[in-house]
C-alpha cells in the first residue's frame, strides 16, 4: 500500500452530478426538439419545444405554483426545488439538513405526493402544484395534522418539523387509516434528532382518527 | 400504573408547548431562514484529509469567479478533515459554491493517527494512579478478581440545523443571528470580533435548532461572519454544511475501559484499577472546535459503591475532529461499561444482576427506583438466566443507571403585567427545543392562575435578563426559582391596587386564586379588572433571587433508572429494542408534555448511540467515511421502541431540574446488558452492530 495519496481532482459528489445532470438533461432535451436542418447560420437562437423555457447558466426566471398561487422564481438551472423556494421565494418553512434524500427536512408536496425538494430541480417543478407546510394552513386554519401535532406535543426544536408535517399530511392521503407500522414505515424518510417519535406517532394517529382534511 | 397517577405535575398541567403552532406551520424563524439583503455567503475552506499538505491550489481561479469577493488560505496543512485552512466569501452562494469547486485543492495524504486502540499508551506503560497501593490491596483482599475492557465509538451532534451565524455590522451597531445555546455569551464573543460594546449588538437566537452541547458562544462561524461583515460593511452568513457538522462541530469522544475489579463472595465490591482511554483531536482536548472543546474524560467508575478504586485516564490525540460536549458527557459511554461489568461481577459470584445492583447502589432514590421499574418491566416475570429464552430469536432484559448532580447560577426574570391583562414572561435564556419558553412561562402563569391566552414568552435575545448558557442541565433549575419569586412579586403588586380599590389596610386580606382576587365580605375582582387598576400601562417585576425554592447546589440529584426489554436474532445478529422503562427524578415538574418528550427523546437518541451511530475514518487518509445522513446512520422512526416515562416523585423543596442530560445516560447500559442477558455473552463494543453479536455468539461457542 503507498500511504501517500493524492486527492483526485474534480471528484464529482452526487450533488453536483445531481445538479449537472439537471442543467444537462434540460439542455439535451432542448436540443434533441430542435429541428436538424433548421440549425443555419440564422438559427442563433434555437426554436424550443413549448412550454420549456431556455435558462442561462447566469440564471433566469421560471414561474412556479406554489400554495396555489402563482410566483415568479428567479433561478438558476442547477437550483433544487428547496433553494428556489426558501432562497428566492423567501418560503422558509422547508428546511435544507442533509440536503441529499436521507432525512425529509425539506418535504414538500408536488402534485399532490411528498418529495425531497433537495432532490429535485426547480425547473422539473414548472407546471406542478407545490404545497409547502405553509401552504397547509387555509384561511387561517390549521391542517387536522397541525393541529393534532400542536396537541399532542409532537415536537422539539422543530427544526425537522415541518418535513414530518408534509411527509404525515402525504401519509394520510395515501393510507386514511394508518395503524402504528403503517405510520412508522410512512414516517421512515424523516429523520428527528432530538427524537420526538413517541410524540409525533401519536400526533398521524390522532390526525388519522379526527378524517381527511 | 399507580406510579404515574400518584405523582401528577405538582403545577397539574398538560399545555402544548407555547411555541409549537409557529413550529408546525413553518413561520418559526432559525437562524438559517434569516436571508438578508445584500447579504454576503461565506465559507471555510477546509482539509480533505486527517493529516494533510496541500500540495497545489488555483487561488487565481476561484477569485476570477464572478461574485467571488475574498478568498483566503492561511495554512499549508490540515490535522483533521474538517481543519479550517482558510475561507472564502462571495456575493451569492452559487459563486461561493462555484469558487470553492474552482480552488481545486489537491492534498497529499499522510498516514494519520486514526484508531483509538492503536495510539493509546498501552496498559503496562501508563502512569501508575495515585490510589493504585490502596487498590492493589483491595484487590489482594477480594474473593475474586474480575476483569474485562470495552469499547465506545465516536458520536457526532449532528444537530438538524446546522451550526451557523449572520452578522449585519452597521458601524455603530450589529444585528446577528446564531444558532446557540448561549445567546449572551455569543453577543460578548461578536462584541469583541467587532470592537463594539455589548449593547450595541443585537443578538438573537429565538429558535434553534438543536444543540445537544455542541453550541456555545458565536463559534468560529460567527467569527467568520464578524470578521468579513465589518470588512465589506454588508450582512455576512456563514452556514456549515451537513459534512462540516460532522466533522468540526465537535463530538462525543470514543473510548476504551478497562477495568479490574475485586469483590467478595456474598457481593460486597472491594475495589481495583480503573483505566479509560478518550480519543481528542491532534492537539488534544478543549481546543476551539465551533462551539467549544470538551476532553476525552470517561465518568468511569460511578453510581455503584466500587470501593477503593485506582483511576488513570489518558486523552488520546488522533487527526479527527475535536471532541465537544454532548449530553452528559463522559456519563453514557461510561455506563455502558459500568453496567455490563455489574453484571459480570454478579454472575461470578452467582447472584442475580438486580439483587446484586440493590446491594452496591449508592442512591436511595435509585434503590427505589430500581425496584418499581423492576416491576413494570416484568423482571422477575419474563426475564430468563442470559442465553436460556427459547429459539433463535432470544429476548433480554437489561438495567441501566444514571443520574445527574444539580448545579444553578445567576440569572434574571422579568414578568411584566400589562394594563390590558396581558401576561408577559422575559428572559435572556435559549430555548433549543428543551421546552424552555413553556417551562417558564407556565411557572409564572400557573403560580398566577391564569389561561395560557393571556402568556406571552420572550426569551432567545441578548438583551433580555441575564440567563446562564443551556449546557450542563442548568437552564430551567436556574431560572425556575426566580420566576415563581417574580410571579409573587407581580401578585403582590396587583393585590396592593386591589386593596387600595377597596380601602384594606394592607394586602394580607387580598387573595388571588384562578385569577380571581377576593377579601372578606364577598368581595371578588377579575384579574383583568384589576389590571385596569394600574396607572401606566404595565407593571414590572425583575428578580435575580431564589426565595424558598431551591436547595444548594449539589444536594440534590435527577436520578435515573431504565430497564430494556430487547429481541435479539441469533441468525443475523439483529437487534431490536422491544421496550424502555425509563424512571426519573425531574424535581418540580411543571409541563408534562415536555418532561416526557425530553426523557423519550433522550431514550432514543441514547439508543441510536447504542446501536447505530459511528464516525468511521479512513485509516488510510483520516477522511470520515460517512459524513452525511445516509450512512451516519441515526435511529429512525422504525427503530423506536415503546418507552415508558415514569415522572418519579415530585419534591417541592428542589425546584425544577432540567432534564437535558440526565435521560440519556442510563439506556446504553440497560440495552447492553439486555443484549448480554438474551444471547448469553457480552457485545462489550458499541455500537452494537449484528456483526459484534455474531461474533461474541461464536466467541461463546454458539446459540445455547
């Protein structure tokens, strides 16, 4: 074994392949909609498919539904759904922890299911319904699940939350009546340090009994 | 569970905690949700490797990025992954981003010192203790000698909101917001950093998101952010990443025990040699991780009478990151040793582990404990001689003690009455998610007897009454005492308007009960009446004192005792915990619902350290193998066994004690010796991972 070792230059973590691959994929979507024989010394700006939108590298703005409404985002291509949102929408709610997939800080709901917003592109979120935990709370009321977290005291710090909030609204719509399994297995993806379990189980459950919001 | 109803709250009440709606819709406002105008990002540049050269660096082109405004590197090699080696600063985070992908660092790796049982001064060479005679001849006068070594890893915080602070220096004054566990002590840090007076920074803390010891004072981030605010006159945020938070936030050191213990044949322990091993960073313990050094030391032996024992430790440098304070530190990887080697001193001699856990403990509160936690487990009921339970899936019980001596210190409440009958409770403390705000609030307002509707809490601000920093269990045993004093005192001076109003000589004959002041004669006023006496539109009380509800520090202590019912799987050494009972001693208890949640939390958190949690480095190059949240593997939500808080009994006399440390530091031990118990031998090396379990089965010849 040679103890001296070099560190590779441009290793590429799977955040930056993420994020590569998004602006690349947006690209060679484009690309592949052109029309070959088109390309001419005219054709400096290429025609796009319809409804994709060209973002510069230097960033650009995409219009996103966000809690039903409709919000210009300003972006760049490599910008997850979770920074659009926080940083540029100014949504703060959704938490950036782990920011690759393993603890569901950052749970939103994209048409209607949870999601990861640090693993999704903001530009793939165009033309879908966004629901952050803010967006739960209507005219002023709060989702059965909130409410039934502020009951049974299904936080601490509550920095993870507003993910655990998502991803149990998610689990509710998917399964009505969860028992405990069902809402250990549904809850997997969140991660609380400081371990409020006990509590939050206690909270899907008693969402579940009080209906559907 | 006759346990739980005789000792309801002494404060009777089950309130949701005061700041839970925030948290649940989103608005709550960490430091990381702060996004200033005009802000600036910046970042540490960091060592790839434990022991490393940097080797080539392009500056030049990280500073041709756009947006990037600085970039500095101040030191030519790194100690530990994670050594801070320079930093940069940028007007966005993609340009931050961007120039530190464009700096393209290239180390050279050297090999590192890595492994805790490979670098310590081994046995025969460390320096002799200063008891060792004393227990040399303990040992010489014991029926039997008994000993054994075990083994703990490292534990990082991993604090879901990362460690991190802004700073907004506008010449004559700065707004900063960090995520602490103590807000003053960060204002006085950045006070300096900026040569400002301490009035003149605005420091804030409202909400944070964990902490767990890792959190004291602004850190080298607020540093950071301090320095380059005051340069470029804009706000500055620096923010570690989830990497950064594993590797130079601090940690729970690893460590190895040794023990030699002597005892007689009816049970009494005589004494012996104790020697511990912690593992610090390169240069050693203390050392000015973000958040504060801690040392590698090991509470090791505690709780049961040892007799005459000989301690060595050593504190052992590897090129990791520096270990920090974490929930009683020292205290659960200490334990875990402690208990399992109970129980191999038990079986020795042939006396059964609890029997002989009554006779050496040192706690009367514990002794009690122990037997009532007995019960609810169903020790004598369901617990089989360790390895005799049927089949290959084999159940255990295990017993875990702990407890954690009180200590209190200076701190301020202010309660303020104001004219329309708003209750308001302010204090300069933090609360991290212990339930702090709820905590004091419902002192005042219960001692008061009025709704939760009409409290108001302040707390998380530099500017508010002095409160000591959350560390070391203080926070609510602090400020408790003062608060219920302030809560008098706001009575009182409501009770004199309401005895002038109707012409009483003095305020003696003024009562006030559920909010309702009443005198002889039938006479009775609402409290918001009352407050309507007042002639400007609040009235103020601030007390630093602790009347009649607190005893000297060090009298008492928030004792523990947890019993683990666990299912082991002889096949694939998997282990599952069933059930935790988990009894403890909190004092006063004021709010159930965040005693409980503390306790559980701390249970599981203690479970996770147990079982799962591991930093491993490369032995090759010092890197953290899993420095994230897919492979740093935390208990989840399928990991959580069914717990039983017990609030044991409450004592008036003692005020409230903070539960931060104390639950945590018997589950290692209980799950331990539960594992021991079904599969018939010790796993002495947390965590307890299938492959250890399978490995002490073959080591014992085999499921029996």
């Amino acid at each position: 074994m040679q103890p001296d070792q070099e560190s590779k230059p441009g290793g590429v973590s799977r955040r930056q392949f993420l994020q590569g691959a998004g602006g690349a994929a947006a690209a060679s979507s484009m690309l592949a909609t052109l029309p070959q024989l088109a390309l001419g010394k005219d054709a400096a700006e290429p025609a796009v498919r319809p409804g994709l939108k060209r973002i510069s590298a230097t960033g650009g703005n995409i219009t996103l539904q966000i809690n039903g409404q409709p919000a210009q985002v300003a972006i760049t291509p490599d910008a997850t759904l979770l920074r659009a949102v926080r940083e540029s929408h100014g949504l703060t709610g959704a938490k950036e922890v782990c920011d690759r997939g393993a603890c569901g800080a950052c749970t939103m709901l994209v048409d209607g299911r949870s999601v990861n917003s640090c693993m999704m592109l903001a530009i793939d979120a165009v033309g879908k319904k966004i629901t952050t935990v803010e967006g739960l709370v209507s005219d002023g009321q709060l989702d059965p699940v909130q409410r039934a977290f502020v009951q049974n005291d299904a936080c601490q710090c509550g920095y993870c939350i507003p993910g655990f909030v998502v991803r149990s609204r998610a689990l509710l719509n998917e399964t009505p009546k969860p028992d405990r399994d069902q809402i250990k297995a549904g809850l997997c993806g969140n991660i609380c340090r400081c371990a409020a379990y006990v509590r939050i189980f206690a909270a899907v459950e008693a969402a579940a009994k009080g209906g559907q919001a | 569970m006759n346990y739980r109803l005789d000792n309801r709250v002494a404060l009777e009440n089950d309130a949701p905690r005061v700041d839970i709606v925030e948290k649940v819709k989103g608005t709550a406002k960490f430091t990381t949700d702060y996004y200033l105008p005009n802000m600036m990002w910046a970042a540490f540049i960091r060592s790839d490797y434990g022991n490393a050269k940097v080797m080539s660096s392009n500056l030049a082109a990280a500073k041709a990025v756009k947006g990037v405004l600085e970039v500095v590197l101040d030191k030519i090699a790194g100690r530990y992954q994670g050594d801070r080696i320079g930093y940069i600063c940028a007007d966005s985070r993609q340009a931050m981003e961007q120039g530190l992908r464009a700096l393209d660092l290239k180390f050279q790796a050297r090999y590192p010192r890595a492994r805790l049982e490979e670098e310590r001064t081994p046995m025969a060479d460390m320096k002799p203790a200063d008891d060792e005679a004393r227990a040399q001849q303990a040992l010489d006068q014991s029926d039997v000698v008994v000993e054994a070594e075990f083994q703990t890893q490292v534990q990082t915080h991993c604090c879901l909101e990362p460690h991190g602070c802004l700073v907004d220096y506008r010449g004559d004054s700065a707004l900063a917001y960090g995520s602490t566990q103590s807000n003053q002590g960060s204002r006085q840090d950045l006070a300096r950093d900026l040569g400002l007076r301490p009035d003149q920074v605005d420091f804030r803390c409202e909400y944070v998101g964990g902490g767990f010891g890792s959190k004291f004072g602004a850190g080298n981030e607020g540093r950071l952010a301090a320095q380059l605010s005051k340069k470029f006159k804009r706000p500055c945020r620096v923010i570690l990443t989830r990497k950064e938070e594993h590797l130079d936030t601090g940690n729970r050191p690893g460590s190895i025990q040794y023990m030699k213990i002597g005892l007689s044949h009816d049970g009494e322990i005589r004494g012996g040699r104790v020697t511990t091993w912690g593992s610090v960073g390169p240069t050693g313990g203390g050392q000015d991780t973000a958040g504060g050094g801690g040392g590698g030391g090991v509470r090791n032996p505690s709780r049961y009478d040892f007799g005459t024992i000989a301690k060595g430790h050593e504190d052992v440098c590897l090129n990791g990151g520096y270990p920090g304070p974490m929930r009683a530190p020292g205290h659960p990887q200490a334990m875990f040793a402690v208990e399992l080697m109970i129980d191999h001193l038990a079986e020795t001699i042939g006396m059964d582990p609890f029997e002989f856990r009554l006779r050496n403990e040192t706690s009367d509160v514990r002794r009690e404990m122990l037997k009532v936690g007995a019960e609810l487990i169903g020790w004598k009921l369901n617990r089989k001689k360790a390895g005799e339970w049927p089949g290959t899936i084999k159940r255990g019980f295990g017993i875990g003690a702990g407890d954690w001596a009180n200590r209190g210190s200076d701190a301020t409440i202010q309660v303020n009455v104001y004219r329309n009958g708003l209750l308001e409770v302010v204090s300069g403390a933090q609360d991290m998610g212990q339930g702090y705000r709820t905590m004091i609030g419902d002192v005042v307002r219960t001692r008061l007897g009025l709704p939760r509707e009409l409290l108001v809490v302040k707390v998380g601000r530099a500017s508010y009454p002095p409160a000591p920093a959350s560390g070391g269990s203080i926070t609510s045993r602090s400020t408790a005492p003062k608060a219920l004093v302030a809560a008098e005192m706001a009575r009182d001076g409501l009770r004199k308007l309401v005895a002038a109003e109707w012409k009483l000589e003095d305020i003696d004959g003024v009562k006030l009960e559920n909010g309702v002041f009443t005198a002889d004669g039938g006479r009775s006023m609402e409290w918001a009446k009352a407050c309507r006496l007042m002639s400007g539109d609040r009235f103020t009380c601030t007390n630093s004192q602790n009347g009649d509800f607190f005893k000297p520090s060090m009298q008492t202590h928030s004792e523990a005792v947890q019993f683990a019912d666990v299912s082991v799987d002889t096949e694939t050494g998997i282990v599952r915990v069933n059930k935790i009972v988990a009894l403890q001693n909190v004092g006063l208890p004021v709010n159930r619902n965040t005693i409980e949640n503390q306790m559980t939390g701390g249970v599981i958190q203690a479970l996770s350290f147990c079982l799962f949690e591991n930093r491993i480095l490369n032995l090759m190059n010092g890197a953290m193998v899993n420095p994230n949240m897919d492979m740093y593997k935390i208990a989840g939500s399928m990991d959580v066994p069914e717990i039983v808080p017990i609030i044991w009994r409450e004592d008036r006399n003692t005020a409230v004690n903070s539960l931060g440390e104390p639950p945590i530091v018997p589950t290692l031990g209980a799950i331990g010796t539960a594992v021991a118990n079904a599969i018939g031998a010790q796993v002495r090396s947390t965590p307890i991972m299938p492959d250890k379990v399978l490995a002490a089965l073959s080591e014992k010849g085999g499921v029996a």
